[in-house]
C-alpha cells in the first residue's frame, strides 16, 4: 500500500501503486531494530548518491555491494548520506546501495528524502518522486 499518492479516486489516502517508467528507483528496508538497508534498481551506471533519513539518528554507514573504491559518509546531526565514486561506478541493475547503523526515533516510520543520484557523467539521474517508492517504512 502506498499513501499520499494523489489516488485515481481524488484522495490522498491508500491507493495501488502508482507506475514508474524512470531509470532509478530507491527503498529503504527494515533489517532490525539497528539496522536498515538502502536497496536499488537503476537503468544507468551510478557514480554517486546523496539522501536524508527522517526517523532515526544515523551512527554508521557503509557500502553494501558497491565497489571498495567508493567513500561512504552520514552525518548524525543532518540524517545525511552521502556516496561518491572514485573510480568504479556501480554498474547498473539492482542491489543493496548502503548499509545504515542507526537508533531509531520515530514511533511511527522512516523516510528517506531529498533523494540525488548521479551517473558518470555528473547529471542527475531521474527517479519517480519519492512518495511512488518504497522510501517509508513503518516501524515495527
């Protein structure tokens, strides 16, 4: 179920999943009470991304199955995630993008947003907005 979709039927209530035809996709999934997974599906090589997580308090990120020559930083006090290439884009198909550390705050769900993705050549990389992905979750 997907909420605030702006619905067929003219609500913003719970509606199908909208369809997405753009080249990137992003989700956040639930590993366990410290730990969340950033997942991918892109079209196009990435040489960087860059994110928010509202509900929780980072405390560590690292490359999942991304190239080792990536830096992966967060910032605790933004909920910023930042990855860059140095070197060896992430080839395009689907994976897990990072791996987040963090102490959840929200009794409600986690969203990832202000959601940019980069290929090799510097341009941005088009994604559905982010209320047409799997970027919030409840939290269990």
């Amino acid at each position: 179920t997907y909420y605030n979709t702006g619905c067929a039927d003219g609500t913003d209530g719970c509606c199908e999943e909208p369809t997405c035809d753009q080249p990137f996709t992003i989700s956040l999934e639930y590993i366990d009470a410290n730990t969340l997974r950033v997942n991918y599906s892109s079209t196009e090589e990435i040489a960087g991304f860059q994110f928010e997580l509202d509900g929780a308090i980072i405390t560590g990120s690292s490359g999942d199955e991304i190239p080792s020559d990536w830096m992966i930083g967060s910032d605790s006090t933004t909920g910023k995630v930042l990855g860059n290439a140095f070197g060896t884009p992430i080839p395009a198909g689907e994976g897990g993008l990072v791996v987040l550390d963090v102490n959840i705050t929200s009794t409600e769900n986690l969203c990832l947003k202000d959601i940019i993705v980069s290929p090799p050549s510097g341009a941005a990389i088009d994604h559905c907005p982010e209320y047409w992905q799997l970027t919030c979750i409840d939290v269990p």
